[in-house]
C-alpha cells in the first residue's frame, strides 16, 4: 500500500504537475545520539511542492510518522527547504531510467555510490530496482523519479543483499512502497547488516551512511511473480545461489529489458559471493530468456543482448577451468589463487581487489565437489 504522504507528490492543491516545478522538499536533521556531530538532513519524501509555504502546509497538516527513524539517531523538526539533486539518470528504453554508479571500490569521494540503479515507470506507478550504497543515494533517485513522474512509487525491487544495492531503500519504505526480494535475503542481510554497516562507516564516512535502514522485506519471491505498473507487467525472478545467496532479476516485459543486478557485471570484476557453478546455470538460463538489452549490476549502463553475457561467461569459464586444474595438480589454495583466471587481468576494473576472492570461493565450492 501506499502512503497517503505521496498525494503532496500528485495533488496538493487538486493539481497534477511534474519535476521541474518541484522546488522545495521536507528534510529532517538526524544526528548521532548523545552527540551533536555528525548530522545529515533526511529527505522526508512526499512533500515536494511548488512553494516553501505549500511545503510547510503540507507538513502541518499530515506531519510525518517518524518512528522509524527515531531509532536510527536524535531527530529535529521537520523543515522545507530548496531541493536537494537528483541522481543523473538515462533512459535506456521508453520509460525505462539508469543510474549508472562509479566502477570502483566505495570510498569517501563517492559516498558508496558504485552500483547501477533503476526505475521502470508504468501507466498508474513506478517500480525501482535497487536502491545505492547510503541513504543520500535513494534519496537522489527520488528525486530524479520525480524529475520524470509524479505517479507514485508503488514498489522497491532489490536484486540482491549486497549493501551497495540496499542502503539507500529507506526513502521509498517511508512512502510506503513494498518491497520486493527473495524469500532468502532478510534472512542472509539480517546476518550481515550490522558487518556491512560498520565496514560502508569505515569506507565512506559514518555521516554518509548515518541514516541506513534497509526495511523489512514486505513481498518474498520464492519462484517469480508479476508486478503490473499499469499496462506495464515487470516480472520479478528469484533465482538459485548464484552470485550472491538471494538474486532476483526484474524483466520489463514492455521493453524487453532485464534488471540484472549482479548476477551480470560489465568491466567491473565480478564478485563470487554464492556458487560458480550455481551461477553458471542461471546464466545459462538467462540466455534463453526473450530480451533486448540488459542493466548490469555494474557498468553498461545497458547492454546489447546477447553480447553483453560474452565476457561474464567467459570470466567464469576461466575461472571454472583454472580452479580445476590447481585442484587436479595437487595445488594449495594459497598458491593457486595467485594465478587462477589471472589470463583475464587485462579485461576488467578491479582485478586485484576481487579475483583472489572468486578463485577463493571457487577452489572452496570445487575442491568438495
């Protein structure tokens, strides 16, 4: 369901209007308990409006349950001020918007800012795929949603647990959008939250990610279903262990477009975080499936089809046969992964910080086999 804080978004005063004319938003100020320093303002989505005196109107009369960000610090009164950025997006296909993240490790310059996100925009709502590396991350791609459309966000699809692709959900579940995963990632997050949370502190900055507060999954997916948008069916796909222990993957039915997330990079390394071969498979089946253009979890932004699972299903090939060769020799893991899939060097961004841990996981999974 939701929230009733989006009719500021579609109908403040019986009027229907789009993004450029939204000049003002609500924000709050969250700050570390017990501490004056650091604070970061909220985005308190819904409130958009034309004029600051319609935007503190609007927070008069249907102030924001802040509940739920009362437990993630000390809070100030709700105020309006001029509109933050958006994320820069490009469309990719009719209707179809790309937020293409930073190919690199996350870190203070980018703010966490490193994972490919989306949005799909139907007749009656939106869906997005994937929500960024911190809060200010989602709260862009708001923004930029709102730059295009005043329908509502009706649906947050997340590909996976990965905390690049989920820190940034918690603007859109305080609209009351549901969110969509696999039946297996509140489990596996909830195992890992507090660990990401700590080292995304320690990589990008305790007030970039001061905020952070992935919402409880509200639509499990086990097999798929379909999310209909308005004569727009997005078909979500829970997939086995494959790159992580819960993918999905979103198809734009309309466009032919499928939402990877990481089971596809693009120049981006590849990062092994579920089963080699559990993830060979679902490539395999994904060729199979009718598509026109895919968005890589990382890189594209969007990909010829089928061209774009060249290097992915070559990568892994690599990695597959190499692992099995050390294994064959008699090969110790320490001295394997120094040159497991190593022939791939040149073809990828990252290289050093993530093969040694595929070859890793890879020799672990094979040498059991």
């Amino acid at each position: 369901m939701v929230s009733h804080a989006l009719i500021s978004v579609v109908d403040l005063r019986g009027r229907v209007f789009g993004g450029d004319q939204f000049v003002f938003e609500a924000v709050i100020a969250l700050c570390l308990d017990l501490a004056a320093e650091p604070c970061r303002d909220q985005l308190l989505p819904g409130y958009e409006a034309v004029t600051q005196a319609e935007c503190e109107a609007a927070l008069a009369a249907r102030p924001p349950a802040l509940i739920n960000l009362s437990v993630l610090g000390t809070l100030k009164t709700p105020m309006c001020r001029p509109a933050g950025e958006p994320l820069t997006v490009e469309e990719v296909a009719d209707g179809v918007f790309v937020h293409k993240g930073h190919i690199a490790e996350p870190d203070r310059a980018n703010r966490g800012d490193v994972a490919n996100l989306g949005f799909i925009v139907g007749d009656d709502s939106v869906a997005v795929v994937d929500t960024g590396g911190a809060p200010w991350v989602g709260e862009g791609l708001w923004r930029a949603i709102r730059k295009q459309t005043s329908k509502p966000v009706s649906h947050v699809i997340l590909t996976h647990l990965h905390p690049d692709h989920v820190f940034g959900t918690g603007p859109f579940a305080f609209t009351g959008a549901e969110i969509v995963a696999h039946v297996g990632l509140s489990r596996a997050l909830a195992d890992r939250q507090a660990a990401y949370r700590q080292s995304f502190e320690t990589l990008i900055g305790i007030e970039s990610v001061l905020g952070t507060n992935v919402p409880p999954v509200t639509i499990a997916i086990d097999k798929e279903m379909a999310i209909d948008l308005g004569n727009r069916p997005v078909l979500v796909k829970a997939w086995p262990v494959a790159h992580s222990l819960a993918d999905v993957t979103a198809f734009d039915t309309s466009s032919g477009t499928l939402f990877a997330g990481d089971l596809i990079f693009h120049r981006h390394t590849p990062a092994l975080d579920g089963r080699l071969m559990g993830w060979q498979a679902v490539l395999h089946d994904i060729e199979h499936m009718q598509v026109t253009k895919i968005v890589p979890g990382h890189g594209g932004p969007a990909l010829d089809w089928p061209d774009g699972l060249a290097d992915m299903n070559r990568y892994l090939k690599t990695l597959e046969r190499d692992t099995r060769q050390a294994i064959a020799d008699g090969e110790r893991l320490g001295d394997a992964v120094n040159h497991i899939a190593e022939s791939e060097r040149t073809a990828w961004v990252l290289f050093q910080a993530y093969n040694k841990r595929n070859a890793t996981v890879a020799f672990t999974e094979l040498e059991w086999e």
